[in-house]
C-alpha cells in the first residue's frame, strides 16, 4: 500500500483539511472519503524528502525572514502561492544562503500549487522546519487559525535566535582572555625574555643642598682670584 496525501472540506463554508493516509490506490481512497460523506477535493501520492532537501540547511536569521513573510500574507488574507511569490521575489540572490533559500521557496510554490498544503510541503525539508513549527502550521491550517500558527512560529525562533546571541556575546570574553593566555605563554616559550621586567633604573636628577652650591662657587672664586695673583707675580 502507497500513502496518499489528500485535501478535503467536512462541510460547506468549512476550512480545507490536508491530510494523509495509507490506501491501496487513488481510485479506492477517493471511493472511501465518498462513502465518509466528505467531498475530495485533491488526492496525490505522497512523496518522500529526498537526500539532497533534508540536508538543507538555513541561518536562524533567514527564516525569522521567510516566516514573518508568511505572517504578513496570511494576515491579510493571501493564498500560499501568491505569499509564496512575493517572498521569492523579495528574496536576494547576492549571497549563497539567499540562493539556497530561494530555491527552496520556489520548491515550496511549486509544491502549494500542484494542491499540497503548506504544512505538508515544509515536510520535505526537515533541517529548516522542525517537528514543532510543522505541527503548529499544520493545526493552523485544520483550525483556520494560520495567522496565529505562524505568529507562534515566529516567536519560537525569535526566542531562539536571541538566545543564540547572548550565548555568543557569553563566550567571546573568555576566547579572548584564553587567546591572551594562550599567546603569551607561547612568546614565553619561544623567547624566555619577554615579560620579564627591565632591571636598569632611569636616571633620576637630584639637586645638590644650596649651601654645598655656595662652598663650590665660594671655592671657585678663591681659585681664580690666587691663580690672577700668581700670574701678576709672575709679571
């Protein structure tokens, strides 16, 4: 037996329902909603995540991004793929990441509009949307409560992303305290004279006592008035 993904109303003017379950054919589980009383309104095998989607990842940053989007549209009452458009086309393509999650937004309209629900799209990429944001999008979608699901999204991952932030200013003080260390005892190492401190003193000027000034003037004089003596002796 196959897994199929359906879409169906339980009553008029309801919300849609996307649901999946095991059957043994297309043929046969449209024949068992139609016994169920319940109008089918899209029935397609469900595809498994493929390798390569579930090892995409996305910074925390671009999908606060993406998902306050999605907010938006679905506050004003857009339909996914329209929402999903808009988010593509307001999407850079300057950096890798912004590439890679372009390619996953055209992934996830391409999906929306051969009738998939966006909870079950999101599936196929388990790496950026986790268990619990994809149990939340898809009560929201059941519920008709989207707007709120996706709010509730965005204040999860907001949460975390500010959590993220503080732990990282946490630890940049001691990576660099421990860099300090690290390099220091290495130049000791390498040159055992540095950090050692200087053992010549600077000079340092002392003034001689005013009366040793006195004596050495007064001596000086004496000196030149006998040498003046002495010479006129000589004459």
């Amino acid at each position: 037996m196959a897994r199929y993904e359906y879409v169906t109303q339980k009553a008029k003017g309801a919300p849609y329902v996307t649901s999946s379950i095991d059957a043994a054919s297309a043929a046969e589980l449209n024949l068992r909603l139609v016994n169920l009383n319940q109008p089918v309104l899209h029935i397609a095998p469900l595809e498994k995540p493929k390798r390569k989607n579930r090892e995409i990842r996305i910074p925390l940053r671009s999908k606060l991004t993406f998902i306050e989007q999605m907010e938006t549209s679905a506050y004003l009452g857009m339909d996914f793929r329209t929402a999903l458009t808009i988010c593509l086309d307001t999407t850079s393509q300057r950096t890798k990441v912004s590439r890679r999650m372009s390619s996953v937004i055209a992934e996830l309209r391409d999906r929306v509009s051969r009738g998939s629900g966006f909870s079950q799209a999101i599936r196929f990429y388990p790496r950026i949307f986790d268990d619990v944001a994809i149990g939340l999008i898809a009560a929201g979608e059941e519920g008709g409560t989207l707007s709120e699901a996706l709010t509730n999204v965005r204040k999860i991952w907001a949460r975390n992303d500010d959590l993220q932030h503080r732990l990282l200013m946490m630890l940049i003080y001691p990576v660099i305290v421990m860099m300090y260390t690290l390099s220091k005892t290495t130049l000791r190492s390498i040159s055992p004279e540095f950090g050692m401190q200087p053992t010549w003193q600077p000079l340092q000027y002392q003034p001689q006592p005013r009366n040793l000034r006195k004596q050495t003037v007064h001596h000086e004089v004496e000196d030149t008035l006998m040498d003046a003596v002495s010479d006129d002796g000589c004459k």
